[in-house]
C-alpha cells in the first residue's frame, strides 16, 4: 500500500536534511517541502507560528523506519508524523512504489 507521511518542521533547513535522508535511504520517493502557519495546542497555550509542511511520498511498510529516521534528525520535542493511504496515476505509483522499496532501481 502506498501512501503519503505527512509531517511538518520548525525551519526548511530541518525539513531539507529530513527529507534528504528519506530519500537517500530509499524510504521515500520524493519529498515536497512548503510553508504553512500553523495554530495548535501546546503545552495547555494556543501557539501559532510558521513551520514546513512535508508531503513525503512512499510504501506504507517504510513507515517505522520513517518514524525513527525523523525523530533521529527532527528539532522538536514531538513531531508530528501521520500516514495518509493515497491512490493515483498506475504509472506514477509503480515509481514511488519502486523508488521507496529500499532497494536499487533496475
């Protein structure tokens, strides 16, 4: 099953160095990184700030090593990390698939 992790992070430099080792360990097919404000709950104060949003596109079976990768590398306390079950284009689902297996391309 595919799907999309979406997560978000404090600056674009903690999202680029997240993303970067997603892809390079072949957990993710691609990572999209862009700006949002954000409004939550934290600490029993309402906090509002900026963050990066990241739509990582991978196999659900990555998923926990997804999760330890970003805890590992991610700036905050308690990141936000959710799965997403996605369906697509074949074609482009095949190259995600493929791409987040963690193994070589053919």
């Amino acid at each position: 099953m595919l799907g999309i992790v979406y997560i978000t992070a404090g600056d674009m430099k903690n999202a680029s160095e997240i993303a970067r080792e997603l892809v390079s360990k072949r957990l993710a097919a691609c990572v999209n990184m862009f700006p949002i404000s954000s409004v939550y709950m934290w600490e029993g104060k309402i906090e509002e700030g900026n963050e990066i949003a990241m739509i990582v596109k991978t196999d659900i079976s990555r998923f926990e090593e997804i999760c330890k990768v970003v805890k590992a590398l991610h700036t905050y306390e308690l990141p936000a990390i959710e799965f997403w079950e996605i369906e697509g284009e074949p074609e482009y689902l095949d190259w995600v698939q493929v791409n987040s297996s963690g193994e070589e391309a053919p």
